[in-house]
C-alpha cells in the first residue's frame, strides 16, 4: 500500500472520563486493546492486504465502551479488550470512528463484561502549561501497565489528519508505540489521551484534550461521526510592510490576507483582498493568532468549531479600508479533488483488462513521487478542490490485467482517464456508466496524462473475456459494492 509518510509516530492510548480517582481506580479503567488488521490494496482494491497484529491502549467508559485512537483500530477485522492485570480478552467492534482526530469508540459485544471496574470520566477544566502529566498505557517491550510522568510544555491548535484541526497538548512524559490510546492524568484527574510522539525526539509526545475528545464522543451519540465544522479559506499573514502599505493599512488594523478567488461556497460573501480581522468576538493578528483569556495564544481556527451555529461562523472583514459583518459557512466535509478514505476501502470497477479506481489523499504523495517531472493531472492539480460537485481523478489502478485483448498496449498503473469515446469522465460512476451504456463496435480510452497510450478494445470481445478475466485474477465482483447498482442499472 502507498502511504504518505508523516514526521509523527503513533503510540497507541485512549482518553477516559475520571473526575479525581485515586491511581488505583484510574489504572483499572485500562485496557490493552489486540487487532487483527487488514489494510487497502493500493494496486488490487477489490482485495486487501495481509492480515497484520497489532496492539494498542484504551480506556473504560461507561455501558461497556472504550476510547482509544483511531490509528489503533482503523481497518480492523478482530478487536479484543483485555483488561489491566487479567488474561481475559473480550470481544469488541468500532462503533464510531474520527480518523481526521485520531479518536474511535468501541462497544464491547458484552456490555456488562467489565461491570466491575471503574469507570473514567474527563475532567472539566483544560490543564495548566507546566503541570505534572502522567500518561497510561501498554507500550511495547512488556505486557504490564506502564505509567510515565513527566510535565505539560505547550498546549497549542495543530493539524491532525485529513485537512482536520483541533487542540493539542504536548507532554514530555515518555509516550511510545503501544501507548496510544491510553489516558494522561493530571492529579488523579484524566486530561486527555495519548496519541503520539515524535521520531528522533526526546520526551515529546502529544495528547489529544477532553474538549477534542467530548466533540468526539457528542458527534458521535448517533453512531456516525460527521466530523469538525471547517472553513476553505487560503490566506496570508500581514507582517510584510509593502504588503500593508499597498492596502493602506494602518498599524491598529490586523488580521490575514484572501488570496485568490475563494472557495465557490465563500464566493457570495468574500472578494480577493479581503481582509479577516475577527472570527466571532476574537480579534485576528497577522500571525493569524488570538489572545485567549487564559493566557493561550491559539490559531483563529480554533475558534471554528466553537462559533459555528447552523452552518456558519460570524466573522469581520475589512474590504477596501471599511469593516464588514459576515456569516461564512462552514462544513464538516472538505471539497477536495482526492478525498482521504479514512476507514473505508477504495472504490473500483474492473471492465475487461482495466482496473479503475478514484485517486484518494492516501496515495497521492506516493504516486506524485513516482510521475514528477512529467505532465500529469495529479501533479498538476494536487491540493485543488473540486471543479464541480462529484468531480473525481479516476485512475488505472494497477498494470493491465494480462489478457489477449491487451496485447501490445503499455498503461501502467496511475495513469488519469480523460475520455471514454471522446465523452470527457467525471467520475468512476460516470465512467462505469458510459461502459455500461456503450453500443459502439469499439471503446475508446484517452488519458489526460502524456506518455500512456490510448486503449482501443471491441467490446464485443470484452464482454466475452469478462468473466474469464475476472477468474483468472481472483476477482470475486466486477466493480465494488457503491458502485454495484450503478453498473447493473437498477
């Protein structure tokens, strides 16, 4: 599987809900947490790779729930919950999951198997930078419990994954792989829970707080997360002094520059050169900052989530020198051309000797290393939100399937669909449309990248190769399951 590879190593800890237990209680609301996973298959979609074992922390929760990190539990196939100072190892299921926060929610088959232990709540009041953090959890290289002290150095808004944003603690408490997942106390009180740290560093690790973590579990009441409102903006900080002095800014007016055209939900209410000066109440300087009460110095995106109301923030900008009250909508979804797949397998359709899929976020970087240099879509439109609604890069997604029909042909894999028939492709449902509804002699591929050749078949003859050609490559279904009634035409 192509990845992207990031400057964060995972640990493996969980969040819990405690209001000052003593350490006793806290530890027996831990729990190791035992997965079986079994990742995507960049190049063959319609399968999945190797099942791999992995383990990771938790925390107890009450109705038999457990929180930990969604890098734990993510693609999982077995979930087991054992229990601190026990062999027993139960059964569980994710019942929700965030991979843009890294938090998931697991129910266990049998709500009341832990009845028996305590379980955690989350303290209400955000930590002080400088306090005594301790962090739980299972990491590698025992089976026991491990606890690490150590203190909080920062709390600050960072990104997390998939274009999501929110508060993170940094600790130098030790945290390493196995820890993630598990909880980081405070006084006897949980604060939030362990996520990750840091590759070569020394004592840096992250925790992910209990106002992230309650977002989290309040998205999550319905069984679906829909994640984090957001706002597509591309902006600049004002510290250079010709940028301020060819906008006639004053010294008293601060807040971050629109560049370009904004985002086609934005284009109603914001015009290039527009300046945003407050989000909300909060005053915006040109780092792109907002003074807290509390003495934080947080991003102006923090205060996002927390303002939005029915769709939309309330915002200030300053248009050509005079301040203006707007609503700026928002959404948990982003628009961009490749989406990230979270916790979901890739879509695909396979017709004849070719194996279609989306571009998805997660293998971009990969790819984009492998066509640079050349004139390709991908590389030429990597960060682009979408052109119109649906809009997706649709891709060969492994070599041709070896077959007759493909004799003498060169398309590798990652190679971006431009037409079919000369029909322009929106979409892997608008191409599986067009094969479906062709009734030319001959089908026609063109790509929108220069160098693969253009793929000419009679479908006559893929029509008849289909089945067999399915067979021999161990293909159990034509196209995935969301694409299913698409290509049947029900």
């Amino acid at each position: 599987m192509l990845s992207l590879l990031l400057p964060l190593v995972v640990a493996t800890a969980t969040a819990l809900p405690l209001a000052a237990p003593p350490a006793a209680d806290l530890r027996d609301s831990v729990v190791k947490i035992h997965v079986t996973v079994r990742a995507p298959d960049a190049i063959r979609p319609w399968s999945k790779q190797q099942p791999a074992e992995q383990s990771g922390s938790g925390v107890l929760l009450a109705g038999g729930r457990i929180l930990t990190n969604a890098h734990v539990v993510r693609y999982s196939t077995q979930v087991r919950v054992q229990p601190n100072q026990s062999s027993e190892k139960l059964n569980a299921k994710v019942r929700a999951i965030s991979v843009g926060m890294d938090l998931a929610l697991l129910e266990l088959d049998e709500p009341d198997a832990l009845a028996e232990r305590p379980v955690a709540t989350l303290a209400a009041v955000r930590p002080a930078v400088g306090a005594k953090v301790a962090a739980f959890g299972f990491p590698i290289g025992g089976d026991t419990l491990s606890v690490t002290e150590g203190s909080i150095s920062r709390i600050e808004y960072a990104p997390y994954n998939d274009g999501e944003g929110g508060l993170r603690i940094q600790v130098d408490a030790a945290i390493n792989p196995g820890n993630s997942g598990g909880p980081a106390a405070v006084g006897g009180e949980v604060i939030g829970l362990c996520f990750s740290g840091i590759r070569g560093a020394d004592n840096i690790g992250y925790v992910i707080p209990n106002e992230e973590v309650t977002a989290f579990l309040a998205d999550a009441e319905d069984g679906r997360v829909d994640g984090k409102p957001r706002l597509d903006l591309r902006l600049q900080t004002l510290e250079n002094p010709a940028l301020r002095a060819k906008l006639a800014l004053d010294k008293a007016t601060t807040g971050l520059l629109l560049t370009g055209a904004p985002a086609p939900s934005l284009a109603a209410v914001l015009e290039p050169w527009d300046l945003l000066a407050k989000i909300g109440p909060h005053a915006i300087d040109n780092d792109g900052m907002v003074a807290g009460a509390d003495g934080l110095r947080l991003s102006w995106q923090y205060w996002i989530a927390p303002l939005a109301k029915e769709g939309k923030v309330a915002a200030t900008i300053v248009r050509r020198g005079q301040p203006l009250e707007v609503a700026l909508p928002v959404a948990p979804q982003g628009v961009e051309l490749l989406p990230p797949l979270q916790n979901r397998y890739p879509s695909y359709f396979v017709w004849g000797p070719c194996a279609f899929s989306p571009v998805y976020a997660d293998y971009a970087a990969g790819i984009v290393r492998g066509v640079l240099g050349t004139k390709h879509p991908l590389v030429e439109r990597l960060g682009d939100d979408v052109a119109f609604a649906g809009e997706q890069l649709v891709m060969l997604c492994s070599p041709l399937l070896p077959h007759q029909l493909s004799k003498g042909y060169d398309a590798g894999p990652f190679s971006v669909v431009g037409s079919v028939n000369g029909i322009a492709v929106k979409n892997l449902a608008h191409l599986v449309e067009l094969l479906r509804d062709c009734t030319d002699d001959y089908v026609v591929i063109e790509f929108a990248d220069h160098g693969t050749e253009t793929l000419v078949f009679k479908r006559a003859e893929v029509a008849a190769a289909q089945d067999e050609i399915l067979e021999d490559n161990g293909i159990r279904n034509p196209c995935s399951a969301d694409l299913e009634k698409v290509w049947k035409k029900e």
